[in-house]
C-alpha cells in the first residue's frame, strides 16, 4: 500500500539558492508538504524565500558543506516525528513528482531508496559529467562492494529507521560516498529508482566543478585502499 506523504519530510540543503529556491519549495510541497531546509550559511535571502514558501528553515552560522546540512536536516525532521526522509537538491535539477515513487518503493522491505538517473533519464547532460559520474560509480564500489548505476544522486529516500543509523561526518560533497558506504556496512535492503536529472545553465554553475570531483574520488579511493 502506498505510503500517505503527511509523514514524510523533505530535507533540502542549500547555499545561496535565493533566485531558485522558494519555486523549488512550492512544487516540493505541492507533492509533499513537509519541508525542512537547511540554511547552510547562505549570504543572500535564501532562508527568508524558504521561509515564505513554507518551508521550516534550520540555520548553519557558516557554511559547513552539504553533508552537514544534510545530516542537521535529517536528525531535524527525525525529532519532528518523519516516517520518511527524502533528501532533494535545491537547484531545481530534480522533479518533485517522484517523491512519491521514491516512497513507495520502499513498501516493499527496502531500508533506502535511491534515485538512479542512468535507470532513468539525464536532460542536458554534459559528457564530461556523465563520464564522470560513471567513474564514480566504480569508485564506489570498490570502496563499498555496492555496484550502483549512480553513486551520486541527491535524490533519496529512507524509512526512519535507515534515517536513525546514518552519521555522516564527510561535510562536503564525500557525503554521498559515506551514505553508500554506510548503506553497506549496515547491511540496509536498498533500492535503486529511475529518477529524471535535468541539467540547467544555473545548476551546472552552482554544482560540484569537475576538478573538485575528480579530486574527492582520488581522495576517497586512497582512503579506502590505506585502511
């Protein structure tokens, strides 16, 4: 049986989305109505656009990366009673509409459900990313033993029971190799999710440049190999 949405929390971290973020909000809530966004030290009005879109707003004094925003937004809607938590990117790169797909597969015993554009489908995607991404994906198996088909999708949803045991203690964008390693190590039933990726002027500027990338999977590759 599906699961009623009323329960479910969506967690969305962002830094300086002011231009972007309280239309994200609204369609989130038009699906979903229960938005935390985690302020991560923006400088411009991304809290107060939140705010008057309707989502609860927590604060970071200073920017402290996407990671910890992630884990202040989950450990949040947690102690405001979640049955699910989803996490969602906040420059409109994702469709709101498949909150529900995300939830419902996890009806069937899945601890955690996540989003695979490359099950699904990529707008605009630029080559060099794609590449990318698929590299990132062998990185993470070898570092996990999970074989994914994208390691790396904001897009996810967990039970609250899979919400209560993720720590994540990588700050920045590592955190999306911590949680499948955590999914691994826990030994949570996950579910891959064909999810839809749409590629914007605006979101390749604000995203993750590909030198950094590169850069955080050599890093995460070393670690694993010198454990």
């Amino acid at each position: 049986m599906p699961t009623a949405l009323d329960s479910v929390f969506v967690v969305i971290p962002a830094l300086n989305e002011g231009s972007v973020v309280g239309e994200v909000i609204e369609q989130v809530r038009r699906v979903c109505p229960n938005v935390v966004l985690v302020n991560d030290g923006s400088t411009d009005d991304t809290p107060l656009r939140a705010r008057l879109a309707g989502a609860k707003v927590v604060s970071h004094a200073i920017n402290l990366g996407q990671g910890a925003a992630l884990q202040t937004g989950i450990t949040y809607a947690l102690r405001l009673g979640a049955s699910h938590i989803v996490t969602f990117d906040a420059d409109d790169q994702h469709d709101p509409r498949e909150i529900a797909s995300l939830i419902d597969s996890l009806s069937s015993g899945a601890d955690v459900a996540l989003g695979s554009r490359f099950k699904g489908a990529t707008i605009g995607i630029p080559f060099k990313r794609r590449l990318l991404l698929q590299a990132a994906c062998w990185v993470n198996y070898a570092l996990t033993g999970l074989h994914l088909s994208d390691a790396h999708n904001g897009l996810r949803a967990f039970t609250r029971q899979a919400a209560q045991q993720l720590r994540l203690r990588q700050p920045g964008m590592a955190h999306a190799t911590e949680i499948v390693e955590q999914v691994a190590r826990q030994k949570l039933r996950y579910v891959e999710v064909p999810v839809t990726i749409r590629y914007t002027a605006y979101s390749l500027a604000k995203g993750q440049k590909l030198g950094n990338s590169v850069h955080i999977l050599i890093d995460l590759l070393l670690k694993g190999l010198l454990r």
